[in-house]
C-alpha cells in the first residue's frame, strides 16, 4: 500500500517568514494530493491540493509543487502569521483510480514565533 | 447542518466493553469516511461508505471494528471488546460524492479512551 513520509516533524519560523513541509510517498498511482491544517482539539481542515496532472498550484501565501518523477511534493507557506501555528498533514490518494481513502503523512508541528 | 458532527466528543471505557461512535455527515453529503488518529500520527484510513454501502473497509484493523449506515446518512462505528490499544480520536468525513473526494470535510472527532 501507499506509504507517506514527512519531514520535518516540527518547524519553528519567525513571523513573516516562509515555511516548507515536504513529503514523499511511494506509489506512483497515487494522483491526488491534499494538505491539512489541524488546530488542536479540532478536525484535519483541508487548505490545498494539487492533482499529479499539475506541478504546482498557489492561493495567496500557500502554494504545493509536486515533482511526480521523484514522488516527492511540499508546501509553502509565505509571510507567515501566528494564526498560521498548528499542526500539517500531507496526504496522498488513487482517487478515481482505485480507492478514495487518504493515505496520510505523520504531520509537521508549525510554531511561527510573533 | 453546518459542518459534521461526532457525538459523543470524548468517551472513557474499561477494556473488554462495547462502544458506539456516531457520525453525523454534512446534509446531502452521500460520501461518508471513517479515520482514526493516534497521538502523534496521522489520520488512518478506517472505511468509507457511498450512499448506505460500504465501499472500502479495508482499513478496519480486525473484527472487532465494525461501522453502519443504514440510511444513508448518520453512521455509526462499533467496536467490541475494547483493548488499550484503541485509544484514539476516532474522526468521520463527508463529501457529496465519492467523485468529490476534494471535497471531504472532517468532523472534530471522538477522543477514545480505554482503560
């Protein structure tokens, strides 16, 4: 099955700052890439993704890239703001392919320091 | 409703007992998904159900676990004889369709303690 490996664990920034979680997974058929920030005590809250036909994909100070050949695709964060502190997940899925489960990564504990 | 919701949001149990975690999906959302989180880790895949059937139960650790929907809307996770190792925060996710597996909204979760 899909494997997902993330790194690093926890990350400390700076406000104003960017941020960069990376993450690798391991089956090639998975086409669909999503990222979740989860506050504590709260649910994974989906704030974007890229599908394998696509390199890179922004909305505002976030932005993914993917790099199919090397199964390897991260997330930046620009400018970053307090409110940007909490835990992020990568996931990776066959969507459509074959099944619609989220294969997620173990997460990345972001401190952006006022 | 606005957002799914879990009920109950924390549950204390002794080892060996039966317990029931209730998912109640987005309304009209007709994809629901079932995740657990240890601490530390990442949401595992449990199932996921298109309409009233399950369509991918792989996830479910042994036979223990076990999870209905027999409307097509709130869905129920059961699991017998609880062990320690169950602990965790049980989380259920909606979309409209399976087809809108971008669109899969979590709910807060159920924290899942054993005794």
């Amino acid at each position: 099955g899909e494997n997902v490996e993330q790194h690093p664990s926890t990350l400390s920034v700076q406000e104003g700052d960017s941020a960069v979680i990376k993450c690798t997974y391991s089956d090639s058929a998975s086409n669909y890439f999503p990222w979740y920030k989860q506050e504590l005590g709260k649910g994974p809250q989906l704030i974007i993704d890229i599908r394998s036909n696509v390199g890179e994909k922004k909305d505002q100070r976030i932005a993914v890239t993917l790099n199919k050949t090397a199964k390897h695709f991260s997330l930046h964060i620009t400018e970053t703001q307090p409110e940007d502190s909490a835990v992020y997940f990568c996931a990776a899925s066959t969507a459509g392919a074959g099944s619609y489960q989220l294969t997620f990564g173990k997460g990345t504990k972001l401190s952006v320091i006022p | 409703g606005a957002g799914v919701s879990q009920t109950p949001s924390n549950k204390v149990t002794e080892k060996g007992k039966y317990v029931e975690l209730r998912c109640d999906p987005i309304s009209g959302h007709t994809a629901l998904y079932w995740y657990r989180q240890s601490l530390g880790q990442g949401p595992e895949f449990l199932i996921y159900f298109q309409g009233t059937g399950a369509a991918d139960d792989s996830g479910l650790p042994n036979d223990r676990f076990f999870a209905v929907r027999p409307e097509g809307s709130v869905s129920t996770l059961k699991i017998q004889r609880t062990e320690r190792g169950d602990s965790a925060v049980y989380l259920c996710a909606s979309s409209p369709r399976l087809a809108d597996y971008n669109e899969q909204f979590f709910g807060p979760g159920t924290r899942l303690t054993v005794l």
